[in-house]
C-alpha cells in the first residue's frame, strides 16, 4: 500500500466522522456514499512541543456500512465480535507530521513523520448516548519504510447526542494516552549526536503522554453536505517524560473544520 493511499484512509476517518449520522449502521441508511472530503487542521507539532503543525486537504470519500467491514462515524475498520453491548473492530488513526527545521527544539534532529495508528478496539456501550472505548495500536512511521514506533493504548469515555431530524450530532470524549518506550523514545529521546548547549542528553521511557478531551459538532445543510469542527484539549502536565528538553509546553490545543459533499449513494440499504 502507497503511502498516498495510507494518508487517503486516514482522511476518510475523518470524513466519515462528520458524514454518518448514526453510531451503527442502520436500514434506513445506504450501504456506501461517495464523495469529497475538505478539511484544514491545526496541532501541537508534537506531543509537548510549542510549535504547531498545521495542514489543509481536499480528498475523496467513501463511506461503507458492511456488517464486517465499514467506514462509519466510529472508524475505519474490520467488525469482529458484534453484540448489543459489546463490540470489537480494527480501528485507524493518523498524527500530522513535524519538520525539524520547523520546531525550535528540534532543530537539526530527525523529522517527525505522520504515524499512521491501527489495532484493536474493545467498544462497551454503558447507556444509550454513552460508551467506554479501549484502542490498542500500532504506530507505523510513513515514509520511512513503515517502521514501527512501539505501541500507543488511548482508553476514553465516549458521549453522543443528536438531533431528531438528523441535523446535528455531536459528541464529547475524555480519555488518556499512554505510550509504550519506543514511542516516547520516538518524541522525547535526545540521543548523543544531538546533544547541543541547551539541549541535553535524555533517555526516554514509557508510560502515560497526556489525558485528553474532545468535542466535535457536525450539521446537515442539505441531503448532500454537511459541514464540521472539532476541539482537543491535552493536559500533559503529569507526563513520564516532561523533564526532556524537547518537552516544552504541559498543555496543547488542537482544533479543526472542514465538509463533506456526498455524490452518490447506494440504492442498497446497511444491512441488507
């Protein structure tokens, strides 16, 4: 798979997140949508830093509501176990990259390339509009030969709401994110040949990278378009490596917006 193509799945998260309007799939829904997904996004460049990582795309979208496999509100994966309470998929996820020569504390070190994230995720539904998610996954660094940069476990409490008609959904999550060594080594580990005056020698280890809350709203302007933004506070402040010197900032917010334009629709119903 092309590193275009991993980027392009990632995307589609994204666009389904605004897109679907149920948690499940549901008859009254189709099978598959296609269309365009434009978003623009702005983060901390990395986990701690002070500098910010800011991109803009335009892509295409494909929404799929198979009864295994599906691209949906919740993810971009393979269902393995479905029950009324419990569910376990194949979930994705994707970071921003980093350029060095961008962020102040890293300069003249190794960029930081976009991580795309895939693994299991345990879903238990605790009440109607409220569920407890464990994702377990495996960080793989693009263009850098897809190596693999330990593993990232992110337990949250999930809330969704939405309107009636259909119009508005929304949703809030609080959660945390812990790292494995070799992913804190990939953001915080200052090995010799980059020790400089102000920036020492750290050598990193595992354990917790922030606790975190999300906000994301979305609304139907017509059978065809919707638009969307999203929120996310880190609270880094209790994290295993703030004493390295590329841990800058113990806090970060991340915000973005974009649309999705909807195609064409299957005349087959999810589920079917």
């Amino acid at each position: 798979m092309t590193i275009r193509a991993c980027f392009g799945i990632a995307c589609l998260t994204l666009a389904a997140v605004a897109q679907s309007q149920e948690a499940t799939p549901a008859p009254g829904l189709p099978l598959w949508e296609a269309g365009v997904f434009g978003g623009a996004a702005t983060t901390p460049a990395y986990p701690g830093a002070e500098d910010r990582s800011t991109r803009a795309l335009v892509l295409p979208m494909l929404i799929y509501r198979g009864k295994i496999l599906r691209a949906d509100r919740s993810g971009i994966g393979a269902r393995l176990i479905n029950t009324e309470r419990v569910e376990l998929d194949i979930g994705f996820a994707l970071s921003l990259p980093a350029r060095s020569k961008d962020t102040g504390a890293r300069a003249g070190m190794p960029d930081l390339n976009s991580l795309l994230e895939f693994g299991p995720r345990l879903k238990v539904q605790l009440a109607d509009h409220a569920r407890l998610e464990l994702p377990l996954r495996l960080p793989l660094e693009l263009r850098n030969g897809f190596e693999r940069q330990g593993l990232v476990f992110e337990p949250r409490l999930v809330f969704e709401t939405a309107a009636d008609d259909g119009k508005w959904t929304a949703d809030a999550n609080i959660g945390a994110v812990y790292g494995n060594t070799k992913l804190n080594q990939y953001f915080y580990e200052v090995a010799p040949q980059y020790v400089t005056a102000t920036r020492p020698q750290y050598q990193a280890s595992g354990g917790l990278m922030m606790t975190r809350l999300g906000l994301s709203l979305s609304r139907r302007l017509s059978p065809d378009w919707r638009i969307f933004g999203f929120a996310r506070y880190d609270n880094l402040s209790h994290a295993a490596n703030r004493e390295s010197p590329l841990f800058r900032k113990n806090s970060g917010l991340s915000a973005g917006i974009g649309f999705t334009w909807t195609a064409h629709r299957s005349a087959a119903r999810a589920w079917d």
